[in-house]
C-alpha cells in the first residue's frame, strides 16, 4: 500500500507542476495520456461551472465525474472533499453552499495543495480550507461535515475500507456519502489489476459495484446506491491501455463496457 501511495504522490504531484507550467494535468496520472485528455476525465463541467473558477482549477481536474452538480449541496452546509486535487470541487461546493457554508478539501500531495490554495486565492472565496493528510486519516473529529464528496480518488487507496470508516467516522448523523468513482462490472483481467500505472490512471484499483456496496456496508452507511454516469466501451479501454506494455487489443475486448463511472450515494443512520 506504501508502493501505491507514493506512485499516487509522483504522478499527481507532476500533473499539479505540468498545470501551472501551462499545461494539461493528463488525466487521472495516467502516462499514456501525458497531454491528452482521457475518456475518463474529459467534458465533465459545464462552460458555466468552468467559467466560475479559475482557469487552473479547471486545468487541473481530474476527476470521473461531476459530484457537486449531484450532490444536492444546500446553503449552510459544510462540505469535505477527499482527494481535492486543484480544488475545482471544493471551490464549487463552496458556491453552493454560500458564505453560512463551508468546503473543505483534503490532499496528500504538496503540488496539488499549492495550487488549489492559489486557486482559493484567485477565486475570492472566504469559506474555503484545504487541509494537509490522507484520505485514510481524515484531520477532522467526528461528526464534522454534512456531506463527503469526492472525484475518482477514493479508487486510488490501497485500503478503501479505512477511507470509508473514516468518512462515516467524519459526517453528521443523517450526513451524506456522495462521490464519483471508477467502478467494475464483472470479472477484470489479471493483468489489469497488477499494473501500478493503470492503478495510478483510474483502473487497476476500482472496485466492483458489489464490493463497493459491501464496503459501505460495513462501514455502517444504509441508503447505498450506484447510478452509471459513464460506461467505457472498446475505443476507451484501448486509450487506457495504449503505452502500458500489455496485449492492448486484446484485454480491450476483455474489459469492453466493464469499467464505468459511478455516481455512489449513501447516507450515515440518523441514529450513530
């Protein structure tokens, strides 16, 4: 798990220096896209949301989804978002949730929280923090925040059932689970799942719908459910799997229409 999180740290951090040099942020890590945008990441937010905020919040994307515009966010509310990158969720989560509101964000890696802090700095906006820390130790006490977001990061833990009892651990009774994620369905090649780079692009560590589930769980969430957003078939597994030294056409068809993005809500019982 150690090998993965630094892995994690290399890339993002890269993607963090290659936005503010003026470039892309390539696309969930991945090697194979350096420059190019993935099937995963790409045409998330809307031109309104994108002209709301920074031009290198939104450069420095890399998420699978767009969980702020489904997380029925209202005013008030205070907001985490695990793996916050550059801050384009918590700066809209901040929006949302206006100046009674908070959003805070949490990340790991140096580059990243740099810029998202010259992000918050350009957008203006007071209700915002990002913390320092790893989403398998959330730096927050219990019961804190009202609704957990998150953007294709939580596959990226090499222990997701921490992640998740740390998000129950964190929200209010009665908060909510609300996150976009790279999720499986059906059985996945082996050698998808060794690969370190593809684990680093959004693929190797997702988990299946059903273990998704499972996890939550157990973690103590109710209210779980998984709504497609995206499904990748044929052309998108091959720009997953282009530079990766495996059988690309191959394991292309193997995982075609397999791996989607997910919106996953849950709710912590009123009761805890």
């Amino acid at each position: 798990m150690s090998e993965i999180k630094e892995i994690v740290k290399e890339k993002y951090g890269a993607a963090a220096l290659r936005v503010v040099s003026g470039g892309g942020a390539s696309c969930c890590g991945g090697a194979a896209f350096e420059g190019s945008c993935d099937p995963i990441t790409s045409n998330l937010y809307d031109a309104a949301q994108e002209g709301e905020l920074p031009d290198t919040a939104v450069l420095a994307s890399l998420g699978c989804g767009n969980p702020t515009a489904l997380a029925e966010l209202k005013p008030g509310e205070t907001v985490l978002d695990l793996g916050s990158g550059g801050g384009i969720d918590v700066l809209l989560s901040a929006k949302r949730v206006g100046p009674t509101g908070k959003a805070y964000g949490l990340d790991m890696t140096s580059e990243m929280l740099t810029l998202a802090e010259e992000n918050k700095r350009k957008s203006g906006l007071t209700n915002v923090e990002f913390l320092r820390g790893e989403i398998e130790n959330i730096p927050l006490p219990d019961n804190a925040v009202d609704v957990i977001i998150s953007n294709c990061v939580i596959n990226l833990s090499g222990d997701k059932d921490k992640v998740l009892r740390e998000a129950f651990r964190v929200l209010k009774p009665g908060g909510r689970f609300a996150v976009s994620d790279v999720v499986v369905r059906g059985d996945v090649p082996p050698a998808i799942r060794k690969s370190m780079e593809l684990w680093v692009g959004c693929v190797a560590g997702a988990l299946s719908d059903s273990d998704y589930t499972a996890k939550l769980t157990s973690a103590g969430f109710h209210d779980v459910s998984i709504e497609p957003t995206r499904v990748y078939g044929v052309d998108d597994a091959r720009a997953f799997l282009t530079g990766q030294g495996l059988d690309t056409e191959t394991l292309s068809q193997d995982i075609d229409g397999k791996f989607i993005s997910g919106f996953i809500r849950a709710t912590k019982p009123v009761n805890r």
